[in-house]
C-alpha cells in the first residue's frame, strides 16, 4: 500500500474493461487516485462503491472533440494534480477494407486516431502549467506487423506511431517527459 505522500494521481481513458479498467483496479488497490473515463454509464459503480474518493469517473466519447475536452477539463478540475496520463481507449474493427462501411472507417479514425490527437492535446496544456506530468500512450503490435483484415486498426496505429515520432522499433507503451518550465 502507498503511503499518501507517495500516493499518484493518474488519468486512465477507456478504464471500463479490458486494460483500463485492470490498471484501474491495480493503481487504486495500492493507494493511488484515478481519475476514469468512461463511456458507458455505471461500469465502474464496484469500483467507486470501494474507493469512494479516491476515483472520479467522467463520461467520453473520443469521437467527439467537445466531449474528450470537457472530460479533461472535468478531470483536472477534480484532483489538484494529474501525475501520469494514460491514452488507453481504442477498439478494434475487423473487415477487409473493402467490405467496411464507410461509417465504419470513419469511426475507427475518428476514435482510435483523432480522438487521440485531441485527448493528448487537451492535456498537455495542462501537465505544463502544473509543472510536469508524463503521458503514456497504449499502443499495439499492430503498428508494427500487419494481420489479415485489420488493415484499418494497423493504419490508425501507425498514426500513433508517427505522432509519438517514434522511428526504430518502439515499445508498446511509450512514455513523454514534458521539459518543466
Ligand atoms: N486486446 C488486445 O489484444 C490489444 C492488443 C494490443 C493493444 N491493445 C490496445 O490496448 C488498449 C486497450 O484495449 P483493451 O483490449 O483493453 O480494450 P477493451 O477491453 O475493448 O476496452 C476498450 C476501452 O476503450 C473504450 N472506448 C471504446 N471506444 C471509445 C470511444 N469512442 N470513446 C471513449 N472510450 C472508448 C471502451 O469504453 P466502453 O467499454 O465504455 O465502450 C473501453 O473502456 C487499446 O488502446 C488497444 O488498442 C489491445
């Protein structure tokens, strides 16, 4: 168990299963804060029944640029500190490229890449005037091998890659230090 002063603040998308939602649990079993983003309503009501204070849960859709800026702004308005940010939420489509919709295509760029985009650069402003903070962006195997029919979830992680200026072989996880000012 963390003692409070060594106690994190984390910010944790997409924290309603799978990843997420395991970090979540982990981080908060050990005595550190989350602040959750959800997007179904209620998938974390275990988790604030036991931590109470410890966990805020906000609602995002990253395919929404007004929601993914009202779900950070709501987040660091809760906790007086965000210490590490995780870009977590994505899903994964399956389909040969022509046989998608076009809806389809356009769903998973707009969640899995632009949505991205916009979490990273709504937080970053405010990591700097807090002084610092690290950013931790989930990312896949699939922006390195390639699968049969995930051509447009191999394109959207390819895009993380090249927005993290990754140029060797990363790892999948890679974390940012802000310069502090
Ligand atoms: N599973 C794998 O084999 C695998 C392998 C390599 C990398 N990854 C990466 O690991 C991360 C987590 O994957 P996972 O397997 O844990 O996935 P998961 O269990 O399906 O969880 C995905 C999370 O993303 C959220 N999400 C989906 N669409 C969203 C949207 N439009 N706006 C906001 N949140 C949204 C979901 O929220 P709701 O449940 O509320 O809809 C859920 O909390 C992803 O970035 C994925 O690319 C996964």
């Amino acid at each position: 168990m963390n003692d409070e002063s060594r106690a994190k603040t984390w910010l944790i998308t997409g924290a309603s299963s799978g990843l997420g939602r395991a970090m979540t649990e982990q981080l908060l079993e050990r005595g550190d804060r989350i602040a959750a983003t959800v997007q179904r309503e209620d998938t974390l009501a275990d988790l604030q029944q036991r931590y109470r204070e410890n966990l805020s849960v906000t609602r995002l859709d990253l395919a929404d640029t007004a929601s993914v800026r009202a779900s950070v702004e709501e987040a660091f308005a809760h906790w007086e500190r965000i210490d590490v940010v995780v870009s977590n939420a994505a899903y994964g489509l399956v389909g040969a490229a022509e046989e998608l919709t076009d809806a389809q295509i356009e769903r998973q760029i707009a969640v899995n890449l632009t949505g991205t985009i916009q979490f990273i650069r709504a937080v970053l402003p405010r990591l700097r005037r807090q002084g610092g903070g690290r950013v931790v962006q989930v990312s896949s195997e699939g922006g390195q091998v390639v699968y049969p029919a995930f051509s447009l979830y191999h394109g959207h992680q390819v895009g993380h890659r090249r927005l993290r200026g990754e140029r060797g072989e990363g790892s999948g996880a890679l974390r940012h230090r802000l310069p502090h000012r």
